[in-house]
C-alpha cells in the first residue's frame, strides 16, 4: 500500500515537474527572434555613451551620443557611422517621423525639438508645463496622428545652467498635434523607456526606478486608460515588433517580453549597460542596439513595427 501511494506521489511530482518545465521553456523555444545563426556585431566603440536610435525609411539610423552633444547616423549599406549634428542640445531620445522632419528629447535646456532633416535646424515644440520646465526629456514616441508622448524623470546634469529642485514632478506627456501639451501620466517615480503600439492603441512606459513596466490604453482623445502592469522590469529604452513583442534595456543586454508579459528570450550583449534598441535595416529585420560607448546591430526574423504616419 505504501509503495503505492509513493509511486503516486512520485509520478504526480513528475507529472508537475515536467509542466512546469514547459511552461518555462515554450515561450523561448517558440520565441524565434534571433535568426539562425545571426550573432552579435560590434558595429563601433567609439562613443562615450549611445542612446536615442530612430531609423528612416532606408532603415539607416540616427542615434545619439549625449556626452559628446552629438547625433550620429548609421548606414547600413557601407556599414559606416558618421556625425550628422553636432552640438545637438545634448539630445537623448529621437523619433524618426519622415525624411523632412524627427523629434528630439534635448535635454541640454530640458525642451522637446522638432529637426528639420533636410536643413538640420530644429523648433522647440516645447520646454515648461505650467511655468515650470522640464524635468529633462528622455525618451518619446509619435502616434499616428502625429502626437508626442514623452517621458519627462529627472537625471540631474553638470551641464545643466538651471537649477532644478529633485522634488521636481517625473511625468508622462503628450503634446497633441495643435501644440496642446498635456500630462497624461503622473504616478511614476522615474519614467524613462516608452513605445506604442499604433495598431492595439497600448502605449508602454517604463517606471525604471520601480523596476516595472507599464501598459497604458490610448482613448480617442489621445489620453491613457486603464493602467496595468505588463512586467516586473524597468527599461532605458524600449521598441516593439511586428507580433507585439516588447524590448526592453538595461544591465541584462535586450530582454524580450511577448503581449502579454511573459520573458521570452533575452539577448546579451557585452556591456554593462544597454540603453536603447530599434528595428532597422532592411524591411526592419536587424535589432540595432545602443549600449555604452558602443553600437551594435543583429538580424531578426521577426520584422519590427512601423511606428509612423
């Protein structure tokens, strides 16, 4: 009798066991992000610290380098990087919206920047929220409409000429595409990473002190809704892929969660740090990853999402 309820009681903890092991396992096995046999390529460490990557329709990226107040910008057909502005208001966070024009977090005088591409001079678009500016603008998104959101956290800067109180309000914003400037998020500790899905209506902030992620409804009048949390992990910076996917950045290289939270594969990369990452190259199937002084780029099967007009 005893032998019985033992061999019982063994097969239902192997029976467990085993579930458990596919519950853990089938999200990476049925991942795929990475294509076969890709591997990581440096494609330069000559920076001091990258952030910002955006790319144009050719899938070429612009990206930043803050400490050095400049923007670069990768092609990948000659696999060459070169300096496209400098200074560039120490920008950190860009959005790519066509070949006339990209948003730019300048957080050199905490405004938020209009580039012209073709001329390369800039519109602040805006710089206070009821007579106070900004905290620092890091990192945005565009919605179709053509509506920023943007992360305002404070990281207090040497360069800074102002002075900013460290009790200064960290907050999400948008600004709509008549120039009205709202805040649409105010219960963060320190929001940093955001994307958007353009199709599902679900922006996604990350709250990097918190060590959480946010999944936000954009209603019809372009305000968020029905906060929830989609992950126990903050993110520097963030993008999304054609199947919803999201990626987020920091000291465990690009960490890749599906819709609905769930860790499906994490891509190392050899630095301390991975500050940001975008969907470029051709048809958008190359991860191209800022992290420290260095940039970096892999191939993808999955494809990412156009997020523009």
């Amino acid at each position: 009798m005893l032998a019985r309820i033992m061999s019982a009681l063994l097969t239902t903890l192997k029976t467990a066991w085993f579930a458990a092991l596919v519950v853990q396992l089938h999200p990476v096995a049925s991942a795929q992000i990475v294509a076969p046999g890709a591997t990581l390529k440096l494609i330069s460490d000559d920076f001091k610290f990258t952030e910002g990557p955006t790319s144009d329709e050719r899938g070429n990226v612009f990206f930043t380098d803050q400490p050095n107040n400049r923007i670069l910008y990768y092609d990948f057909k000659t696999d060459k990087v070169t300096t496209w502005l400098q200074p560039s208001g120490r920008s950190n966070g860009l959005f790519y919206i066509d070949n006339e024009q990209m948003i730019a977090c300048a957080d050199e005088r905490n405004e938020l920047w209009r580039i012209n591409i073709q001329t390369k001079e800039f519109e602040i678009l805006a710089k206070s929220f009821e007579d106070q500016s900004f905290g620092g603008p890091n990192d945005c998104w565009v919605d179709n409409d053509g509506s920023v959101y943007f992360t305002d956290p404070l990281y207090q800067r040497p360069y800074w000429t102002q002075t900013i109180s460290n009790d200064h309000p960290r907050a999400v914003y948008r600004l709509s595409p008549s120039g009205s400037l709202s805040q649409v998020a105010t219960d963060l500790t320190q929001p940093n990473g955001i994307i958007g899905d353009q199709q599902q209506r679900i922006l996604y902030v990350a709250d990097i002190n918190a060590n959480r992620t946010y999944r936000y409804r954009i209603d019809k009048d372009g305000q968020l809704a029905k906060k929830t949390l989609f992950c126990e992990f903050g993110s520097d910076g963030m993008t999304i892929d054609t199947d919803g996917n999201v990626y987020l950045t920091g000291g465990r290289g690009v960490m890749v969660f599906d819709q609905e939270g769930n860790q499906i594969t994490t891509i190392a990369v050899p630095r301390r740090w991975t500050a940001n990452v975008t969907f470029a190259g051709p048809a958008r199937q190359s991860l191209f990853i800022t992290a420290g002084d260095a940039v970096f780029k892999i191939k993808t099967l999955v494809q990412g999402q156009l997020t523009r007009r």
